[in-house]
C-alpha cells in the first residue's frame, strides 16, 4: 500500500522548474480568481459558472484564429466583447428578477447555468481534444538545465498583474468603480444615492467574464490541451487562490491563485507521499483549511462594523 | 369549481387513501413487466428507448436527491459534494462484488457505516463553515473524488479511469415466478398487449429482480427518512433551517444535529451508490463527479425542496428528462439535428426556469392542483380520538 | 403663503398584501422643516420609502410640481430628493471621503471636490477621520455622515429618518442643532420622521402625527404640543 516515507526533493534545478511553472499557472488561477472575486464583491454570490462561461470564450477564440485562421490576439480580443456581452445578457434577464440579498437561489441559478453552457461548448465544438494558439512568442527567455522560463509564461505573469492594476484603478479611480464598491458595500445606500444598482451589477458581470475569459486564454495553452472539461479543476484551483486571498479582495484573489499555483507544482509534487494526482485535493484542503482558520483569507476585509 | 371538502379519517378520506395506496403497489407491482422489453414509441420522427434500466436508474436517482434533500431541503446546508458519498458507496459495493466475490446485497453492510462516518467527518468541519461556503468546500468535495478514484494505489480496487465494471451476475433466486407473473400480466387487458409474447431472456430476468431490489431498498430509505422527519430530531433539523439562532437558544444542539444531517444525508446517497452499481454493473469516476452532484441539485429543486415525494419526482425528472433529450436526434417540425450531450442542456434550462416559475418544484405543483379537487380537513370534533 | 415642494396626496402603500398607508395626504413647503411623529408600525419609515420610489404605491407624491410616483429611486434622487435612511445608511466598507464621493454621483459639476471639504468643515469631527472606513466610525459620526452624504447631491430635498435612533440624549441635540443650523444656512427644505417628538416639534415648521397608516392629525408644532392628546401620546407630559 502507501509508503509514508516523507522525502523531499531538494534538486535545486527541479526545484526551480517547479517554482517557475507554479508561478506560470498560479498567475493563471489567480486571473480566473479575480473573476470570481468581482462578482463576490458585488454580489456576495459564488459564481459556479464562471469557469464555463471562461471556457465558452476560449472556444470562440479558438473558433476564430483556429477556425477561422485570424490573428490569435484578434481573436481574444473579440471573444473578450462576446462573452462580456453575454455576461451582461445573462444578468439582467435570469439574475436580476432575483432579490439580490437572497443568495441561495442565485448560486442555484448560477449551477444551472454551469450545466447549460457545459453542454453547449460540447454540443457546438464537440467533445474532441483541441489546441488554442498561445498569444505570446514560443521559446525561452532563460533556461538552467530543466529549469526554463518561457516567453508565454513571462507574458502571463505580466499580464495578470497588468489586469490587477487595470482593475484596481478602475475600482479607485473611476466613476463606475465607486459605483461598483458602493453597490458592494450598502445596496439601499447605493439606491438612494442615485447609482443605478441593476446597471453597476451588470457592469460587473460584464467585467468579470471579461477577466474570465482572459485568464483561460493564457491558462489553456499552457495546459497544452482543451476539451469542455478543461476549466473544471481550474475553477477549483481558481477558487482556492480566491478564499486564500479573501473572498472581496482583487490583491488577495491574484496572490492566492499564485500560492495555489506554487502548493500545486512545488509541494505536491516534491513531496512524495502526496500522489501528483490529488492536486486537486490539494487545492480543496487549501479551501477547507483557509475557511476553518481564516474565513477573511490574507487580505479580505472581515465586515467592517461598529454600532 | 370549488374544492370538495374531506374530513380526515372519515370513511371516504380512508377510501381515497386506500385507493391510492393499492393503485401504487399495483403499479409497482406490474410496472416492470411493462418496461422489462424496452418500449420503443416513436415520436415527430425521433424514437425513444424506455427500458427496466432507466427505470431502476431513476429509483436510484430518487434515492440519492432523498439524500440531499435531507440535508439541504430540510436542515439547509446547500451540498454540492453529495456525488462523493453515492461514488463511495457505488465504487465500495463494486470493488467488493468483484475483488472479493461478496454478494451485492451483503454490500451494505459495508456501505451504511462507512458513508454514515464520512458524512459524519465530513460534518464536523461544516459546523463552522455557513452558508455559500459549505457550498464552496463541498463543491470541492465532488471535483476530488473522480481524482481519488483513479490514484494507482488504488487501481487494483477501482480499475482507475477505465471504471470498474462489475463481472457478477445479479441472478433471481428460484424461487421468484418471473415467468408466472409475466403470463399473468399477459392477461391483463390492453395493457397486457404492451408486453409482447416472448419469453424473457436471462438479461430480463436480471433486471426484473433488480428492479425489485432497488424498490424494496428505495422504500425502505423512504420510510427511514419519512420517520426522520417526523420525529422530533426531524423537527430539530427544520428548526435550525429557518433560524439557527432561534433553534440554538431554544435548547437544540446545533453540532449534534448539523452533523448528524450529514451523516444521514452520506448514509442515504451511499446506499444509492450501491443501488447504481446493481441497476448498471458499471461505474465511472467520471460519471461520479461536479456534474452529478449538481444533477442531484437538479432534481432536489424540480422534484421539490424538503418534499420527501419531491425527491421521487426529481430522481424520475433527471432520468427521464435526460434519456428524452439524448435520444432526441431532430427537432420536431424544424428539422434541426441534434447530436451531443443535449440532456444536461435541457437539466441546465429546467433547473434555471423552475427557479423562476415554480421555486417550490413540481410536488409543490402537484399539491395545489389536488387542492383544487378536494381538501382534507381535520376532525374538529374528534380530535385526537381519530389520530393512529 | 409659501410655495409647496412636495405635495403628497391619497398615497396608498403596501408590502406585498400587507397594506401600511392607507392614503394619506401631507404637503411640504420650501425653506420648511416638516415633522411625521407616530409610533412604531404607523407607516412613517413607509412614507419615506414611498416618496422615494422603494416600496409599491398608488396616489400621487408631486415634486416640484411634477409626478414622481412610478420613478425609479435613482430617478428620484436626480431631481433633487435626499434620503438619510433609518440606521445609517452609509457604505462602511467605503472612507469618509468616498461615502461622500457616492453621495454626490448623480452631479456633474466640478465643484464635487470643494464640496467634501465643505461639508468635512461643517462637520469636523468627520474631517478627522477623512481616510477612515465610515463602518469604524461611532454611532454619532455615522449619522453626521449619512446626513453630509446627503446633502453632497445638492438635494433639494432632505428626508431623514429617525435620526435620533439609538445615538446618546447629548448626541441628537448636537444633531438637531446641526440639522436647524442647515436649514437655516442653506435653505435646505426637510421632511424628518422621529420618534423623539420634543426635539423634533422644536425645529419642525410644521408637524404632522400618523396612526396606523392615516394623518391623525397636523398642524403648527405649538399647536400640536399644546394638544392634550397629542401630548399624552407622543409627548409623555
């Protein structure tokens, strides 16, 4: 049966080709981890479809520069503005008559439509294996024996933090993002004070497929393989960056996913008795262990309140 | 049309519910026979195959949301992890009947107490965790155990991701008249036409016995949890549904009882797993992760939350709603070709307008269409003289 | 005679099948001070929501002449109606800048920023704590928020329910000061709802008392104080 002989590796070179992919996908889950974040902030709501409705926009691009033989960045581009679109489709016409302080029949919502668009993906581009074009140059920036660091994985890593910033100033520095924490913070408050609530909810939708969709762009091509199921145990990787890093917190989603990227390729796999297959587990102890000890995660904001 | 009025165990209240009752047993009784030679009707062009199979899958199926519903439904703790407990006991009934040649009944054995501790250990760190975060660690729960299945070190139990199909034959004892009652149904007018004129072949025969393995172990679970609920602990459960804190301050032990919804609901979806791997002989890990324990989710909300027929209703729904989307190959009058897991499609839009239209689900449905016809009241005069 | 602001008539309201106002009729003139006294479950918190298009009405609420009924909240806070609502109404995880910031979305003009600190220097307590989250600030301080988070739209109307609610007797007579002092400054025409009705009648122009959903009875706040009823009832002398 199992041997439980703890052994590490400590081969320096492996040991940095694991740093260096963890930090590839991790920055990967963390993007997809920032959309999750922008709907939880909004709307306190888990969105299980989140990781379908990035799948659905990773097939449309692969439709486009695959099928299509367009540009691969076009073609992110344009599957950016169709699933925002959709997004913003979905949420006023099966969200919003919903009440939005009652969760539960939301997320229950948001399961359906995770099984809707699953099937969909599989209905339309069948369920054979496929390969979407990465959008950055192949080849190596630097390479130390096993060790490489891709152009791809370094454009992902600038990329995800280039899309926090965006997010950030966007939250910070904009009209529609105080709006936005307004709408997260107080909805009576945000009625009465003129913010068209449905609106800044959509908006957010919106945005959050958009960052969705982004982040499976980067993230599928280094996984080398797509087929419907390929955002199934992203999202779960994708929501262990996020409770990690709390919940409503756009910094703390980014760096969780990146930690849960390094607990996936550097200790799981350098330790042996943790079979590579049960990354996976990994991740949903991660989740367990983080709602157990820190239901606020590293840098969640526990509810701010003082009678 | 105003409703009749019906006087709780007056005589024609006593008729009502012993025609019923003797309708059901019928019915259950004859059902198998009907199926047992797959029907095969054909409808606008596209034609469909209803089987014992299907039949034996959705009893199963109704068993595993029952499962849920206790969980969810009654004491709301939304799971999305409950595939893992039906895997459990569905790969431990498999690995057993074919590593170690146990017969698949003596399984539960098994089953019932491994499910019943994992839902119990599963429950325990859920008393800390409220709300949508139950539902994110148990959602996790589903995405692991597909993983678990296939790991090497336990390939030689589960055939990894192969699946494990279940070479034992599910053999009817002698002492079963088959046969007999086939020919007697035969006699049945009208109805008995349906059943064709061949004998059943051996594959029949198995799935007749297993349709009756399946129904006794189905209304055995359904009484267990019928009794559950009623009960005090029962009362205990709903309580802290619709107000924890109320519940916890007026004397119910939230930990002995959150956990022990769980240890129930694990216990109810692990004998379900055992009733799969009967009704099917077969099982995958990938049949058994996220998207099943939605399903169940599915049929919890289209059957009826904390309806115990609802779940009846929502193990046929998902079965039998599915097998009519696969099998539909072309859109009637449109001519459209369809080809691919339309099921889930069609699960996935039936659970998102049932929340819309009828959140209480289809028993919830079914009770105001009788309240139409008739009601039952209570008798005022004789109270507590007519209850028992 | 003044000119009336708001003018409210045969206003009926409901949740769901449950019904709270049973029309009623009140007006609100410019430069006013108006009071709604009434005990618990009365409606007042209702009238409040109704004007501002958050609950289910039919009757009439004129704005400035114009019909509001069927507009939608935001709708109502463009054309200049300011609601303090009960308990706060702040954003507590948002500064106290930023919950000024939102209190002045629906306006354009670029004097937003002159108007923060403005209302910082009314209150300077709040100027204080300008980087501060509001939900860190005491009960007190959250009230003078919520109050200058409203006026930051300019409004040109204030509604302010129960202000007085579970802040300190010294607390509320600062408020109350405050708010009289507003009134006076900026000619700013407000509809409060209280419970607490000696402060209220002294600062109120005019006063009116609901029972379960209708006008028992209005008038002149000496008037009303001067009521053996009403004293009784809602005055407790």
């Amino acid at each position: 049966m199992f041997l439980l002989a703890v052994s590490i590796d400590t081969d320096p070179e492996l040991l940095l080709a694991r740093v260096l992919d963890g930090l590839r996908f991790g920055s990967g889950y963390g993007a997809l981890a920032l959309a999750l974040v922008m709907i939880y902030k909004a709307t306190g709501v888990l969105n299980f479809a989140q990781g379908e409705l990035a799948l659905l926009g990773i097939y449309i691009a692969w439709a486009f520069s695959v099928g299509w033989g367009w540009p691969i960045i076009v073609a992110v581009i344009l599957a950016i503005f169709i699933t925002a679109t959709l997004a913003a489709g979905i949420e006023r016409t099966i969200i919003r008559p919903f009440d939005p302080s009652n969760h539960l029949p939301l997320v229950i919502v948001t399961l359906g439509l995770f099984l809707a668009i699953n099937s969909f993906v599989a209905v339309t581009w069948t369920t054979d294996l496929k390969a979407l074009p990465s959008m950055f140059p192949s080849g190596n920036v630097f390479a130390v024996g096993v060790a490489h660091l891709t152009w791809s994985g370094l454009g992902m890593f600038i990329t995800v933090f280039a899309m926090l910033g965006a997010v950030t100033l966007l939250l910070n520095r904009t009209k529609i993002g105080l709006a936005f924490r307004a709408v997260s913070s107080n909805i009576e408050s945000a009625e009465l004070v003129g913010i068209k609530v449905g609106q800044t909810l959509q908006f957010g939708w919106a945005l959050a497929a958009a960052i969705g969709t982004l982040a499976g762009a980067l993230l599928v091509p280094e996984l080398q393989v797509l087929d419907p199921n390929v955002m199934l145990s992203t999202l779960v990787f994708a929501f262990a960056g996020a409770a990690l890093g709390g919940l409503d917190s756009p910094k703390g989603a980014v760096i969780g996913g990146i930690l849960v990227g390094l607990i996936r390729n550097v200790v799981v796999q350098s330790v042996s008795f943790i079979p590579s297959e049960l990354s996976v587990g990994a991740a949903v102890f991660v989740i367990l262990l983080v709602l157990l000890v820190k239901p606020s995660g590293l840098f969640g904001s526990s509810k701010v309140v003082r009678v | 049309m105003t409703p009749r009025t019906i006087v709780e165990g007056s005589a024609l209240h006593r008729r009502i519910q012993g025609a019923n009752w003797s309708l059901s047993i019928l019915l259950v009784a004859i059902l198998p026979f009907l199926v047992a030679i797959p029907l095969k009707p054909s409808v606008f062009g596209n034609s469909y195959t209803i089987g014992l199979g299907n039949v034996n899958e959705a009893i199963a199926w109704a068993v595993a949301v029952l499962g849920l519903n206790l969980l969810t439904g009654f004491n709301g703790q939304l799971s999305l992890g409950n595939s893992f407990f039906v895997g459990t006991g569905a790969y431990l009934t498999g690995a057993l009947v074919q590593t170690y040649h146990w017969s698949y009944l003596s399984t539960l054995v098994v089953v019932i107490p491994v499910c019943l501790a994992i839902g119990l250990i599963v429950g325990v760190p859920a008393l800390r965790i409220q709300g949508l975060y139950l539902a994110l660690v148990t959602f996790g729960l589903a995405a692991v155990f597909p993983t678990i299945v296939k790991l090497d070190q336990l390939d030689r139990f589960t055939n990894g991701s192969n699946g494990l199909n279940i070479e034992s034959k599910l053999l009817p004892p002698d002492w079963m008249p088959i046969q007999g009652t086939l020919d007697a149904v035969r006699k049945i007018p009208l109805i008995g036409d349906w059943t064709g004129t061949e004998s059943f072949s051996s594959r029949q025969s198995e799935a007749i016995y297993a349709y009756f393995l399946v129904v006794l172990i189905a209304a055995a679970s359904f009484l267990l949890a019928r009794n559950l609920v009623k009960s005090r602990p029962g009362r205990a459960l709903i309580a802290i549904r619709d107000n924890e804190i109320g519940a916890e301050v007026s004397g119910i032990n939230l930990s002995l009882y959150k956990a022990g919804a769980f240890g129930a609901s694990a216990l109810l979806s692990g004998i379900a797993g055992t009733m799969l791997a009967i009704d099917k002989g077969f099982v995958s890990p990938d049949d058994m992760g996220i998207n099943f324990a939605i399903f169940l989710v599915v049929g919890l909300i289209v059957g009826g939350s904390a309806n115990l027929k609802g779940s009846l209703i929502g193990g046929f729904a998902v079965i039998f709603v599915r097998q009519w989307a696969t099998q539909t190959k072309e859109v009637p009058l449109l001519g459209w070709e369809l080809n691919g897991p339309y099921g889930q499609m069609v699960l996935g839009v039936l659970l998102i307008g049932l929340m819309f239209a009828m959140p209480g689900g289809i028993a919830y449905g079914l009770t105001r269409i009788r309240a139409r016809i008739y009601r039952v009241v209570p008798d005022i005069h004789h109270d507590g003289a007519t209850s028992g | 005679m003044s000119e009336a602001l708001l003018h409210v008539s045969d206003l009926e309201a409901a949740y769901g099948a449950v019904k709270v106002l049973h029309g009623i009729d009140f007006t609100v003139n410019v430069g006013d001070i108006s009071v709604v006294l009434g005990a618990n479950g009365a409606g007042k918190t209702t009238t409040l929501r109704a004007i501002c298009g958050q609950v289910h009405t039919s009757g009439s609420i004129a704005f400035h002449g114009a019909e509001i009924i069927h507009e939608a909240t935001a709708d109502i806070v463009r054309r200049g109606i300011a609601h303090v609502p009960q308990g706060r109404g702040t954003f507590p995880e948002l500064s106290v800048t930023d919950n000024l910031e939102a209190g002045a979305f629906v306006r354009k003009d670029s004097e937003i920023n002159d108007d923060i600190e403005k209302w910082l220097e009314i209150f300077p307590v709040l100027g204080e704590r300008r980087g501060q989250l509001a939900g860190s600030l005491s009960g007190g301080e959250q009230q003078m928020l919520a109050v200058a988070r409203a006026m930051m739209s300019r409004p040109r109307l204030l509604l302010l329910d129960e202000p007085s609610l579970g802040l300190a007797p010294i607390i509320i007579e600062d408020l109350f000061g405050r708010l009289a002092a507003i009134n006076a400054d900026e000619g700013m025409t407000m509809l409060i709802v209280e419970q607490n009705a000696n402060l209220a009648l002294a600062v109120a122009s005019h006063a009116y008392v609901l029972e379960a959903g209708t006008i028992a009875i209005s008038g002149e706040p000496e008037v009303l104080s001067g009521d053996e009823a009403v004293r009784r009832a809602y005055l407790g002398y």
